[in-house]
C-alpha cells in the first residue's frame, strides 16, 4: 500500500505556520551530512542549529564544504556535550544522524536519554544502517558486531516513505541507497502480485555512496571509466532489503543482489528482472506502476529508460519497466546522497512534524552533472 501525503500519526505536532523547527546534524563531515545542510538551508520549516563532529569540534564547518560556505560560513562544528544541552533545551527538535554504522546507536541512545530525563522528545531519522533491523541478533549477523542501542531498535521503523502509510513508531531508519532504489521497483510486483517472488537485481552506484574517505577499489580515481562488479550475491543490503520489501507488500520474496561500481559520483540505477505471475505486457506493467505510485510526489513512471543524470542532486526516483510476456524487468534511477539519503531522511521528517512531504524537495534536477 502506497503512503499518501500528510501527518503521520505519533507526530511531532503541527509549528506555527512561520516556526522553524531547530534541526541537528550527526556525523557531520561526511557527504550525506553535507547533503543534509545544503537541503536544510532551503527548506522553509528547518533551520540548522548544530552540526556534530567530535572528531573537529570547532572547526569551520565551511572547510568541509566549501561550496555550502555562503550559508554556513560562520557555522562551526560542535562537540556532542553541546548536542546534548541544546537537546535538553529545545521544545522541539529534528535530530538527523549521517554517523557511521557502529557509532550511530550509542550515539543516538546517549542523546535521547538526556533529552527524556529533560521530557524532552526529539525525533529521530537515522540514515546508517544501525536501526534497520527488528533484532539486534538480525543486525549483528550482518555486520558482525554488537549493536549499539538495542533496547532502542523497537522505537524505530526502517521503510522508504512510499511504502508506509502510517508510522507507529518515534523514530526512523531510513533504508540504504541501494535498497530504496530495489525496493520502489520491487514493491509493486510484490504487492500486486504480478511476479514471481523470486527477484534479480543488477544495481550501479556512483562513487559518492563509498563514503568520503578514499578506500582502495572505491576511490573515485580506480572507478572513472570502469565498471565492475563487487560483493557478488552476498552484499550487506540483501538481507536488508528483503525484510523492507515483507514489511511493505507482505511477500516473503528472494532477492538476488548484484551491486556493481560505477564511473560517476552521484546516483544509482537498478534494474530488477523477475517471472512474470501471469501475462503481462509492458503497457499493462506500466499501468500497474502509475496506479501503485499515483500519490507518491517524487516517483514518476515514465515509457523511457531511466537515466541518472535527470534524478541527479534531486529527492525524485524515475521507474520504467518492460515485459515480453513472460518476464518483467524494472528499472529506477536516483540519486543515492539525496533519495537514497538526506532527501529521503528530510522527507520521512516532513512527515513526523505533520508537514507536506515535498517540503523543501521539489527543486529539479540539475542536469548534465
């Protein structure tokens, strides 16, 4: 079931129509925190009140994103003792953490421990990958370590806002970039029951979804002009996305998930193949596609091939798909560091405070990035 716009219920409540929620960034000198700040400098209901790094705690927030200097160059990094005050202070607060998988659950459970005993109730959308389990036993199989915060998991659900009408929980986990992008074209064919749920995935993503520091095989320099292949059938956000897609159509499904390095920064294109349940033509996929996203404002189904260059920088995700009758494939594009990322984190918060979820993402892409 596809999520219509507007307040979901367990909200933070409705501001003044000029209220500006205080927002707070976690693990800010990463590329997704970067993304994060230039999308909250545009939105007309939040307004950057700290940026945490503990790692360069009042360093200019400006020498870590020189091209954000215009909005933020007076703005330094804060340490997580003053994260924490202005927590216990706030009436209200959205708190988005672009921390590191690992660090992000202790983290988060620090902060809102401090903003309880204040009765405080900040909201939460954490992007990493440390509440998208229902189990810490799930998370630990995955990424071999204990979990931070798991007395925490149960007050955050892990979904792409178009696949949850109604949010039950504080918090949310928002899915990784290559799972938001497997699962807007695999829910569907799931929930209408038009595939097999036995599905093939080949994604691309662009260098920017390995992170800012450079690791040897994802450095943007070994990637330019190639094309290659990793984590073959055994990637992290397998596991990850099949617990998303049973949350959002209720079909046990297998996933078979082939991730590939691109040569591009930013955005990621999937295409998933599965066995058709009956015949259907591409006209008729296509139709079942509209019908599934009609209220969804940042999916668009087009008759043409995706392409990552017209969802670049944008909240938008393109599908498309093709049949011969037999078997289906479905294609998206989107742009990992923004849908798969901070716009869909900004979005999920749109949400929880009661407002329009386009607010502050309808800028178009940027074209021939």
């Amino acid at each position: 079931m596809t999520a219509s716009p507007g307040p979901i219920a367990g909200g933070g409540g409705r501001p003044e129509p000029c209220a500006a929620i205080p927002a707070v960034v976690l693990g800010g000198t990463g590329y997704v925190a970067g993304e994060l700040l230039r999308l909250i400098a545009a939105h007309p209901r939040l307004r950057v009140a700290a940026v945490m790094s503990d790692s360069q705690p009042g360093e200019p927030l400006a020498d870590a994103f020189p091209h954000l200097g215009a909005v933020y160059g007076d703005t330094s990094f804060k340490p997580q003792a003053e994260i924490q005050e202005l927590l216990v202070s706030a009436a209200q607060c959205a708190v988005f953490s672009a921390a590191p998988h690992g660090v992000s659950a202790p983290l988060i459970d620090s902060l809102l421990t401090a903003a309880a005993s204040a009765g405080k109730r900040p909201r939460v959308v954490d992007i990493s990958a440390d509440f998208r389990f229902r189990s810490a036993a799930q998370y630990e199989a995955v990424y071999r370590h204990p979990h931070g915060a798991p007395g925490r998991l149960q007050e955050f659900t892990c979904a792409v806002p178009e696949h949850l009408a109604r949010l039950e929980t504080p918090h949310v986990a928002h899915p990784g970039c290559f799972s938001t992008a497997t699962l807007l074209a695999s829910v569907p064919l799931l929930s209408l029951e038009l595939a097999v749920p036995a599905l093939f995935v080949a994604g691309v993503t662009g260098s920017t979804g390995s992170g800012r520091k450079p690791v040897c095989g994802t450095h943007h320099p070994l990637r330019h002009s190639d094309l290659y292949a990793y984590n073959v059938l055994s990637h992290r956000h397998a596991p990850e996305i099949t617990a998303c897609a049973r949350a959002a159509s209720g079909v046990e499904a297998q996933f078979a998930f082939v991730p590939h390095s691109g040569p591009f920064a930013r955005g990621i294109h999937v295409t998933v193949q599965a066995q058709l349940a009956r015949p259907l033509d591409t006209a008729g996929v296509l139709a079942a596609l509209r019908r599934f996203y009609a209220h969804s404002p940042f999916v668009r189904v087009t008759g043409n091939a995706p392409r990552v260059k017209d969802v670049a920088t944008t909240n938008y995700a393109h599908l498309s798909a093709a049949s011969d009758g037999r078997t289906v494939a479905v294609t998206c594009a989107i742009d990992n560091l923004n849908k798969g990322a901070a716009g869909g984190a900004v979005q999920w918060m749109n949400r929880m405070f009661g407002w329009p979820e386009t607010e502050g993402l309808t800028a178009p892409a940027a074209g021939w990035t």
